[in-house]
C-alpha cells in the first residue's frame, strides 16, 4: 500500500464507532486516527477489558480499515495547562477530572497519558498524538512584562511532567507526537525548537504536522517540514484561510465563534484554503515521511458528510508516492 489516508476522529465522536467506520471506509479511506474519546477509544477499557482491543480491531476489519496512530488530545492538554479550569472540566472525563483540585486533574491527566501509550502498544500502534498543554501560554501576549525566568520555569514544568510520561513511551515501544498549535508549549518554530532542547531531543518525543496553524500564525509549514525532518511522526492534513485584509479582522479572532465571517482566519475544507498543499506533499516526499496523511476535517461553514469524501478525493491527487517509492514499486511488479 501506497501512504495511507486516514480520518481522524476527533470531530466524529459525536458518532458511534461503527458508524465512523461504515462512513469512512465507503469514503475511501484507508483507515481511522482514532481519538480516545467517544466510544472510538477508550484508554481505560482497552487496559482493563482483554476483549476490548479485538472488538476494536474486528471492526475496523469488517469495514476494511487499518489503524496506524491514536489521538489524545484532551487529556494530554491536562498534563501542563495553568489554569486548570471549566474548560478542562468539559473535555475531561469525569474519573480524570474528580473534585478539579487542579495539580491533582495534572497527575491523574499525567497517568492517563502514560496509559495511552500501553493502550496503544496493546493496540499495535507506535503513535500516540496529541498536545502537552502549556503553565505559560497565558503569558504569551506579554504584558505585563514577562520575565525570562517565568518562560524557563515553564519548559522546566513541561519537561518535569513529561519526561516520566515519555518513559513509559519507551518502556513499550510507542512515540508521542505533539501537534504545534496555539495554547501548547510548542506553538511555533521557536517554541518548537526549545521544546525540544528543554526534553534533551529524546526520540520518544517528535511532531505532528498540522499545516493550518502555521498558515494563521504566517509560519512556513514547508521549511518547517525539512527543518525537523527527524521529528515528523505523524501528519495531519486540515486546511485555513485567511481573512485580514479589511483592517477589521485580526489573527487573534476577537473571541468571535467559528465559521463567523468577522474572523481573521478559519478552518476551511482541505483544498480550499491557504496551505500551499502540493509543496507540502513533495516535501513530506523530500523527507521521506512514509507514516499516514490522516485528513482532520473541520469546516464549520460545510455539511462534513459533503467534506470529508471530498477531502479524501483532494489529498489522493497529491500525496503521490516519491519518485523512488514509485520506481522500487514498478521494479518489484515486473519482476
């Protein structure tokens, strides 16, 4: 099989997880990134139910699906975030959440991320994605003034909480791959770069590329491919646009909700957006990234029963197999 397009989840787990695969594998895709909400995956049974993972597994074969990667976001958002708050009380279940006391929401977030990755392991996959969360994205608009050992004090909290956690990554063979993003403690190139210095680069700890929030962040999500070429463990395709040029609309958005026309920028349907997706892919090709193109389809201004089977069509035109891919391929049938 070429590189497989998966759906990721995550916006689907208002679904059951059959109904996720039926659709998805009439779509055309390959596969599932399945979050570890919902009743797609969940953490805790998959360890304490020894039939859990083979029911899982058994589903995703009668529709003809794979699974290379699972996502907890949510939980791995816990681990650092400042403050702990309704937000999280609304995105965590409630065994994680308990009284909310918030150092104690961090340690239980923390075991449930080690758990993940023995979830995972006992999966058979060797990708974990998600996010960290941040004790110091509260201070990104600087003011007031923030102290350099107020931002070293953050990177020395993250790598306190997750090295533990990247242990048991390594204890049973799985990676973690952070997604850059706003509200993390790696949301752009430079924050990528001391995120991984503050862990000591261990390889437990790499990326998901996510192009959408480089584009509204005006960050090149292309040089950012070959410049942690190492550390791309995974790949989200989700697209953006942009809207600021009428002296109005900001990148911050003005707590406007989604799909609102007075934001700056907005998650549109792959293929109609911002992200120069065809330099992308030849750059994920340069690389040799040979992991999943899983496709994160968010577009609240489309019916995603339209969008997604259009997002899968999109990225099959041009997530094309390397050169050498391709040539090795051709070799192999004629012999």
């Amino acid at each position: 099989m070429a590189r497989p397009i998966t759906l990721f989840t995550g916006q689907w787990a208002d679904l059951p997880f059959e109904e996720v695969c039926r659709l998805a594998s009439e779509w055309g895709y390959d596969g599932l990134e399945l979050a570890c909400w919902g009743d797609h995956f969940e953490v805790d049974k998959a360890l304490d139910d020894d039939t859990y993972v083979e029911r899982k597994l058994g589903t995703l074969a009668k529709y003809g699906l794979q699974v290379w990667a699972i996502s907890n976001h949510l939980v791995g958002q816990a681990v650092c975030d400042h403050p702990i708050d309704e937000r999280h009380r609304g995105i965590l279940p409630a065994r994680l959440w308990g009284d909310g006391e918030p150092e104690g929401v961090r340690r239980r977030a923390a075991e449930e991320m080690k758990d993940t990755a023995r979830a995972a392991a006992k999966l058979g996959v060797r990708t974990v994605v998600g996010f960290t969360g941040s004790s110091i994205w509260h201070t990104v608009a600087m003011f007031p003034p923030v102290p350099e050992s107020m931002i070293d004090a953050g990177y020395r909290d993250f790598a306190d909480r997750w090295n533990p956690i990247l242990d048991v990554f390594d204890e049973v063979g799985v990676r973690f791959a952070h997604e850059v993003h706003p509200s993390e403690i790696a949301y752009d190139y430079y924050t990528t770069v001391r995120t991984l210095d503050a862990i000591g680069h261990r390889p437990a700890f790499g990326l998901n590329w996510d192009p959408s929030h480089f584009v509204w962040q005006q960050l090149d999500p292309v040089n950012f491919i070959f410049d942690f070429a190492d550390r791309i463990y995974h790949v989200d395709c989700k697209d953006a646009k942009v809207r600021c040029g009428d002296g109005r609309r900001g990148r911050l958005s003005s707590h406007l909700p989604w799909a609102d026309l007075r934001r700056g920028w907005d998650f549109v349907s792959t293929g109609h957006g911002d992200v120069p997706w065809e330099d992308c892919f030849r750059a994920l090709n340069a690389i040799g990234y040979d992991g999943p193109i899983s496709i994160e389809w968010e577009d609240a201004g489309m019916d995603r029963l339209v969008g997604a089977p259009e997002a899968v069509r999109f990225v099959r035109g041009l997530a094309f197999d390397p050169p050498a891919a391709a040539f090795d391929a051709a070799f192999s049938s004629d012999r």
